[in-house]
C-alpha cells in the first residue's frame, strides 16, 4: 500500500494505480470464510489490514470495486485501456 502510493506520487501522470475493493468488510470476511483456507485469527487479521488500505483508496487514480469478478474485470481492463490511450 504504501509503495504503491509512494510510486503514485513520484511518477504523477506517468503511473495508473488501481485499488481492488471489496463490496465491503463483512462480504470479505465470508469470502474468505467460505475458503476454509485460514484461522479465524488470519482473517480477523486480513480484514484489519484490508479496513486500513481502504482508508487510503482515496490516493489511487481509480477504485475497482470486487463485487462481481467478470465486471471487475472489464472495468480494471478499461481503465487501463483508456490509460494507455
């Protein structure tokens, strides 16, 4: 995170930075639930980082909001492509 924003402010115009969001907290804790990969203390743990990051989404050019993979998708490939215009 803070890389990203550290690079994002040193190239300016020259540098896209996207932050992928989550719909919110809750549905990325049953995201992660639903894995059955981590503790209940590793996503206690990943949800505490991820409420940070989001405080500082407001520092990236764009904000991807991950509710529906596919769409995710094509909104990150269209920033991009208008970026690279």
């Amino acid at each position: 995170m803070k890389g990203a924003i550290h690079v994002q402010k040193q190239l300016g115009a020259n540098c896209l930075s996207i932050f992928i969001q989550p719909p919110s907290i809750a549905e990325l804790k049953e995201r992660l639930e639903d894995r059955k990969t981590e503790t209940p203390e590793s996503i206690q743990i990943r949800l505490d980082k991820a409420a940070y990051e989001i405080s500082f989404s407001h520092e990236f050019n764009a904000i991807i909001k991950n509710e529906v993979l596919e769409v995710a998708c094509a909104e990150t490939e269209k920033v991009i492509i208008e970026f690279l215009k």
